[in-house]
C-alpha cells in the first residue's frame, strides 16, 4: 500500500509515514511526526536541528489481517539559541504508551462479547495473558469498588425464577461498584458492613425505587436522612394510577371506542406542543366526555412538574397539597397512589436537595441483562461479578 493511503487508514494526523514492512505475522509501520521543528522550552526559540532518535513501539489496530506495529521515530533537537536539546512529544500518545486506546478497546469489547481469547490473542498479535489482562484489570478480580458520596441501589433477575442480585453504583463516578447474592435486608445490611466504617461514614445519597427492604437496609446502614427515591419510579407510580383509571374508563365503553382510548394512550401524558393537531383535538374530547381521567392525568402532569422545581421548603408544602389532592379524589387508584406518595414523603422530597436518580442504575441493569444472556446465564458468581465490574460503565 502507499503510504499515504496507509495514512489515511490509520487516522493519526501527527504522524507521516515513513517505510513498511510487510510480514506473514505482522505489518510494520515506521512513523514520524510531521512537524519539522520545536519551539525550545526554555528559551521559545526554534530548534531545527536533529541531534539524535529512538524507536518507540506502539501496538495498533490490523491492517490487512495482519497486527500492526508501529515504530515512532522520537527525534532529539538542538536549540540554535540556548544550547538544551529537547526530545519531541506525541500529542496522540503518552510517555509510555505500548499499545493505542482503540486496541484495547476493541480488544476488551470482544472478549467481553464472547470471543475466545486465543482467537483474539492470534489475530491482535497479543498474547492470550495481555487479552485477558487488558479486559479484567478493571475488574480487580471482582473485588469491591470503595464506597462513594452518592450511590444506587438496584436489584436484577440472576436467572428465571426468583433468584435476584443486589447491584450498587457509583453515581459521581459512573461506574458499579459491586454486585451480590441475594436481595434482602440482612445480605444487604451484611455486605455494608463489611465495608470500612470510613468508607460508610463517607456516603450522603443512596438512590433507591420504593422497595421496602433496600429502604430497611439502608436505614440500618446509614440511618434515615441519606435515601433517596428516583423520581422516575415516583411517576410510574402515578402512571399506575392513570392507568387503573383509563381502565375502569374503559370498561364503560362498547369495544369500538375503547379501543380508540386504548390507541390514545401514549398521547395521554404528552404536552400539548409534542401533539399533532388532531390528537390534542381528541385529547380533549375525551377529556369533556370523562371528567376522571381529566382527573387523574392532570394530577400526574402537576407530579411530574413538581420535579422540576428548585427549592427545598416551597416544594415540600407543593408535594404535601399533591399528595392531599390525590387523597381527597373519588378514584381508588389516586387514592391509592396518594397513600403510597404519603408514606415515602420524606425520601421523595429529599430529591430537591440531592437531584439524583437511578437512570444510570437502570442502564446498568440492562447491561447486566445482556451479559447474562450471552453467557449463556453465568453459573459462577464470581465470574459474573469480574464480568459486570469489566463491562459496566466508563473504563
Ligand atoms: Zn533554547
């Protein structure tokens, strides 16, 4: 190949190419950068003239099914001025790096994916070791990452059946920091404790849905001033109710039109400038005809609002008159849901101090899902533990 087009497959603008050498094994680059000078860091004069070189090796991405090399010519200038001789930097790449980022990541994304190591190890030129250190040592052989100021709790289905997982996130960090057997109180409580009081001692958020023995847990742990609900689970709650309503709704209806209200559905909760004309149009048509959903959607649509709100006390007394607004419907199901909101109020209402939520949590999940499966389930739990560490979150 020429070089430039060499060039333009490796994308490294820093860096022309000087010489090839094809091999059965590997293809190896020779590499220079292209700035011809360096400004002088002690006296910012220009140094034009090469004293000396070294070689450095970086491993890099195949090219024509063959792993490549490259060789980065390092040059040593001489200043015209002041008598230093600076050697030249990368930008692309630091001090002592062995290997580029997008290597190691797709590396690590295929192992993770299911791909054997010695298949990856032969076609990037690595040795099976480096394949495997490279994807695990983020993992740190399943160990436990510390504690963080702000954490999420969540639970996933290990296998079919009621065989469920405990999953704790790094909210700040955005990354998990463990996973365990077991769900309930006393194996939740017993894995905090096993933590380091300081580390404990450190945590001011704990996100968690309206589960009752993460919450119990957590107040064992940490007492009852650092939990947190998510505000989406918050509102799936209210959707509930919307829901039990339009039901109920429903059933006074003859198939044809509830089948229309049925379609409306995802048109219920939309703002009035996300909807096309003539569904606003039925939107409120539906409303006249059934003051009880009119009901029930305007109180989800205040729910929701209510989270965007920005201070503390003014949104405690706004929730209050939420909840006592619900309570005083005719509907079971928003009474239901005001009952609910009632007894959760303080760690709902602590949501406008902390703002955190379990989206990432939630996300993780779902990652935990996919890993599951293409493993084909995971037997061992240690293995799904240095898996889910490996794969979850920013590396
Ligand atoms: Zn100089």
């Amino acid at each position: 190949m020429d070089f430039e087009c060499i060039e333009a497959w490796l994308e490294l603008p820093e860096f022309r190419v000087t010489h090839q050498v094809i091999r059965s094994h590997e293809l190896e680059l020779h590499l220079e950068r292209r700035d011809t000078h360096l400004v002088c860091p002690r006296c910012q004069g220009c140094c034009e003239r090469i004293k000396e070189g070294r070689a450095r090796c970086v491993r890099d991405l195949p090219m024509l099914d063959r792993p490549v090399t490259m060789r980065l010519h390092v040059r040593r200038f001489k200043c015209s001025d002041c008598h230093h001789r600076p050697w030249e930097k990368s930008e692309t790449f630091g001090d002592h790096a062995k290997w580029t980022e997008r290597l190691y990541a797709q590396v690590r994304q295929e192992f993770l994916h299911g791909c054997p190591c010695q298949e990856l190890a032969r076609r990037y030129g690595l040795s099976a070791r480096t394949v495997f250190r490279w994807t695990f040592e983020k993992s740190r052989g399943g160990r436990p990452r510390k504690l963080g100021r702000a954490l999420g709790i969540d639970e996933y289905a290990r296998r079919k059946g009621h065989h469920y997982n405990t999953i704790i996130v790094d909210l700040d960090k955005g990354r998990p920091i463990t996973t365990f057997k077991g769900r309930r109180v006393e194996e939740v409580v017993r894995w905090f404790q096993s933590r380091p009081q300081a580390e404990r001692d450190g945590v001011e958020v704990v996100v968690l849905d309206m589960s009752k023995s993460f919450y119990s847990a957590m107040g064992q742990v940490f007492g009852d001033q650092v939990e947190v609900i998510d505000r989406f689970h918050v509102v799936q709650q209210a959707v509930g109710a919307l829901d039990g309503v339009l039901r109920s709704v429903q059933k006074q209806l003859d198939r044809e039109e509830a089948k229309a209200l049925k379609k409306l559905r995802k048109h219920w909760l939309k703002l009035p400038n996300q909807l096309e004309l003539d569904a606003l149009i039925a939107r409120a048509d539906w409303r006249r005809r059934f003051p009880e959903l009119r009901e029930v959607i305007d109180w989800v649509q205040d729910l929701r609002k209510w989270f965007e709100r920005k201070y503390d006390k003014p949104a405690r007394a706004a929730l209050w008159k939420l909840i006592e607004r619900a309570r005083a419907s005719a509907l079971a199901p928003l009474q239901d849901v005001g009952g609910t909101l009632s007894r959760w109020f303080e760690p709902i209402a602590r949501y406008m101090r902390q703002r955190y939520t379990n989206g990432m949590t939630e996300g993780f999940n779902n990652k935990i899902k996919l890993i599951q499966r293409r493993a084909f389930g995971l037997r061992n739990e240690h293995n799904r533990k240095k898996r889910i560490l490996a794969d979850c979150g920013k590396t």
